[in-house]
C-alpha cells in the first residue's frame, strides 16, 4: 500500500548495496534463506518477551527482504527466487504474529484474527497473481514484481 511512495526513496541506496553484495557472489536466494531464519528467531525471542530484540530481529528480516529483491534485479530474477521470498515472508508474518499470542496468551484472539487477515490478503494476492498471469497481464504502476 505505501510501497508507491517508499519506493523512490529506499530504491536507490537498496540498489547500491545490491550491486556491492552482487559482485561479491552473494545470491539472492541466500539472503532470502537468511532473512527468514532471522525472521523465525524473532518468536522465541517475541515468547521470551525480549522485545527489543525482537524488534532488531524484525528490522534485519525486513531489512534483507528489500536486500534480497534489490539483488535479484541487479543478477537475474528467477521464479525459484520469487517463490523462495514469497513463501518466507508469509511464514515470517504468521510466525511473528504467533510469537506475540505465545508471549500473552490474552492476546491470541487479536493474534489469530491478524493472521486470517494476513491469510486473506496474502491468498488474494497470490490468486489475482496467478489469473494475471494465466492472460499474459502485466504492470509496472506499482514497480516491478516478482509475481
């Protein structure tokens, strides 16, 4: 929803670490795998109730999720590496969440209502994404996508 409006300014400085990591060899699948990992080791963290760690961890999963993007467009985008991110941010988002209802188990009613909410966006984005494919439809409004 504000990716139209973030876009321009995280873009560039995004882009030049990706040209530097991509001519160091460092693929876009490895900091996808990476992103994630850091992103699953927020729920014990969220569950011990170390937010602030928490929230560095949620801040570097973020952080590479844009690094692995920004390398793939500077090497060579593959459908492999669009699932590969897809996949991990959907388990990263539901994980994160969990963590929160594990960590106050008050809070699991607003947790499970944000992760159906999260499975009925991210389940529309994925339909839509699969129908504009199957017609050949394409855009670059929003910036160039992987799905």
């Amino acid at each position: 929803m504000l990716d139209g409006l973030v876009r321009p300014l995280i873009y560039p400085p995004l882009d030049h670490m990706a040209r530097w990591l991509a001519a160091r060899h460092v693929s876009a699948d490895s900091l996808t795998w990476l992103g994630l990992a850091i992103g699953l080791a927020v729920v014990p963290t969220i569950v011990a109730e170390r937010y602030l760690t928490g929230l560095l961890l949620i801040l570097a999963n973020r952080l590479l999720d844009g690094f692995d993007g920004a390398v793939a467009r500077q090497t060579t985008p593959t459908d492999r590496g669009a699932y590969l991110d897809v996949v991990g941010d959907f388990l990263f988002y539901s994980a994160m969440v969990f963590a929160f209802a594990l960590a106050r188990p008050g809070n699991a009613t607003a947790a499970a209502f944000l992760i159906f909410s999260f499975v009925g966006t991210g389940s529309s984005f994925l339909a839509f994404s699969a129908i504009a494919a199957k017609r050949s439809l394409t855009t670059t409004a929003r910036g160039s996508k992987s799905l």
